[in-house]
C-alpha cells in the first residue's frame, strides 16, 4: 500500500524536531552534528537569531502579494544581488529547478529575440540542474531520464574534461554552455580556473552565453560570494538557489542586461517567486554572506577542515582516497562504499550527504565553529573505523 508521502525518497529513519547552529535534535533527544545542511541550504545553520528575525518582522507585516504588484522586499534583495555581483538584473524563483528553466528560457530567447536560429545548449557530462523535465534533458544522465520521455530536444552533452569535444560542440546554433563550476551531485568535481577562464573566451569566440549553475556551490561556499569570482571571469546568466534563502525556499537567475534582452513582460512569471516572505530572509542571509569579513572566515575555516580531512584520509586508507573541492563544499572519495560510510555516520550522529562518483559530500553551515571541526572529523573518523571493521569482519 502507498504511504501518504510519495515514495521518491529513500529517507534515513531519522526525525529532527529541532535546529541549533551546526546541529540537529532528533525526536528521541541524540544531538546530530549536521554536515549536510540540507544540502548546502542552511548556509547560516539552524534558527539563526537574524533570520528568525526578518521572517517573524515580515509574517507580521505581509507573507504574500502577487507579481502583479511592486514588492519592495524584492527589489531589495535584486538590488543587493545586482551591487555585490556581474548582473544588471534579476528573477526570483522558488527553487534551483525554478531557476535553472528561466536559464534555459532566456538563454533561447535572447538569440530569438536577436532573429538568430540558436536553440541549441552545450552541458556537461555528470551535471545536475535540477529534476524537471527540461532540467534532466539538460544533464542527460541515463539514471535521471529513465521512463520520462519525451524530453526537451536541444541540449549537446559533453564528456567532463573533454576540451576537444567542448570545442567541437560550440557551433553556430549553439545558445549557451551551461556548467557548474564545482558539480555537486556530480561528486565534489571542481572546475579549474583556467578551464573556467578558457570556456569564458570560447563563449565569446562563438558569440554562445555562458551559463553558470552556482545553485549549490554559490552564496559565500567556496570562500568567495560566487564561486566563478575565484576565476576572475563573469558570467551571462547565473542560477543560485539553496543557501540564498539559508533555509527558506527562494532561488534566483541573474543576468546582464544584454542577455536578459528577450525577457519582455508577459515572456515569464511565478505565482510565488520573490514573494516578501523569500526576499526579506534573502536579504538577511545576504547582509551576512556578503560581508568580507564573513567570507575570510569561511576561507580560513574551510583550511582547517580540509587539512583535518586530508589527515583523516591518509589514517584510513582502506576507507578514504582523496578529499576534493574548496571552501565548504568538499568531498571524500571512498574506497569503501559511499553508502555505508553515511549509514555509519548516522551511528556516530554525525550527517554527510552522498554523491555520484563514490563521493560523500561534505558542506556544513558556513558559520561552523573551529571546535564543531574538530569534534565533526572525529566522529566521522569513528565512522571509518566502524566502516573498516565491518568490511574485516
């Protein structure tokens, strides 16, 4: 018989009623030291005191007023967003999904609206861009599209690293590339600079957009505000979501004015998208995020964790290979089973996320503390060690 919920999860038997910092209270009372944060959604932790803040301010005054209208917390947030980043202009979603279909959308319309034929968009192998149809056409993994075809024509995929194949896939009906400079789901694989750089000037050979998903690895994660910044190189259109809202439900796409040129009224739209309740959490997490000073502590923090994890993998080699990425958005290449090392975590009441590639994720709150570090490697280097064990057994 079918539960209530649709069973499109495969869920940790696990319950969490309450949210401090860096941890997770689950219902029997087991304190959970939290290294997931929702998947890089909680970029503040749990019930930080400045967001509970604004969103009690704003559920006071007005939760929801439609599009039809000028939402002032909206143009807050767009123009904090506008002042700290490449774009002129941007769109309000609820989610990275949301975000990454008005990508898809401008990107065709802009070359629509120039009376140029360029529908196709170039992406990568191992991409993620969200679970609609028009977004796993856009990742073209075999596991994501299984049984829910027809989907979206127009997307080229390309082998991750393949710069020949890149080069010979950019054409003359190409709309845009699209890629994640640190592929998330795809297991923690990060995107040199110089690569970043050299699709930047392929772009602007071929006159094609460039489209950055920093859904996950945006928001102050990587040390910087955008990750891109760490490159030196801007981008035409931009999708973030997850941290922005640090908990809340809100995304967005930001664009330069030239790209955004075919985005006329009536050419999109969202019921809930930039809603006051989104856009005034939003704007707190960013009076936070955005701060140098904040920042250089993400960057100094994320050192200590990566040399505690790199000392980790080299005192469980039989478990570990390699760490990979930057900032606070890291990974564990396993030897062992991903899986098991996230199950084993749970013993020891510590979360990590699982990825493609064998890879165990690692993206805390960007506000962790230096001794939740060193207590979080800890228990997950108990974990390796329960891992270790068993595969003796």
């Amino acid at each position: 018989m079918i539960p209530a919920v649709l069973p499109t999860y495969n869920r940790a038997p696990l319950t969490f009623v309450r949210g401090e910092g860096s941890w997770l209270v689950e219902a029997d009372g087991r304190r959970f030291l939290d290294l997931g944060a929702g998947i890089a959604v909680n970029a503040l932790g749990h019930a930080h005191p400045a967001l509970v803040a604004a969103l009690t301010a704003q559920a006071q005054r007005l939760w929801h007023v439609s599009n039809l209208y000028r939402i002032p917390e909206q143009e807050a947030l767009a123009e904090a967003l506008v002042g700290a980043s490449f774009a002129d202009t941007v769109f309000f979603t609820n989610s990275g999904t949301e975000a990454a279909e008005l990508a898809i959308k401008m990107a065709r319309r802009h070359w629509h609206a120039k009376g140029e034929d360029r529908d196709e968009i170039v992406t990568f192998e191992g991409a993620f861009h969200g679970r609609s149809t028009g977004a796993i056409a856009a990742a073209g993994s075999e596991k994501m599209v299984k049984g829910f075809g027809p989907l979206m024509p127009g997307f080229v995929h390309v082998p991750w690293g393949d710069h020949e194949r890149l080069r010979n896939a950019v054409g003359p009906r190409t709309a845009a590339v699209m890629v994640e400079p640190i592929q998330g789901e795809g297991g923690i694989r990060a995107l040199p600079d110089a690569c970043l750089k050299g699709l930047r000037d392929l772009c602007d050979a071929t006159g094609a957009l460039l489209i950055l998903d920093e859904v996950q690895c945006g928001m102050g994660r990587t040390g910087r505000l955008f990750a891109h910044e760490w490159a030196g190189i801007a981008p035409d259109i931009m999708m973030v979501a997850k941290g922005i809202g640090g908990g809340f439900p809100l995304g967005a796409v930001l664009a330069t004015e030239r790209a955004a040129q075919g985005m006329t009224a009536g050419s999109h739209g969202s019921t809930y998208g930039g809603n006051p309740l989104a856009c005034a959490v939003g704007l707190a997490v960013m009076r936070i995020v955005a701060e140098p000073a904040f920042l250089d502590e993400v960057k100094r923090k994320s050192v200590l964790l990566r040399q505690k994890l790199e000392g980790l993998v080299a005192a469980r080699p039989e478990v570990f290979e390699e760490v990979r990425g930057t900032g606070l958005i890291l990974g564990l290449k396993c030897r062992a089973a991903n899986a098991d090392v996230v199950q084993a975590g749970y013993a020891e009441a510590v979360l990590t996320v699982p990825a493609a590639d064998n890879v165990v994720r690692i993206l805390p709150p960007l506000t962790i503390t230096e001794e939740e570090i060193a207590e979080a490697v800890a228990r997950l280097d108990r974990a390796a060690a329960a891992v270790q064990a068993d595969a003796a057994a």
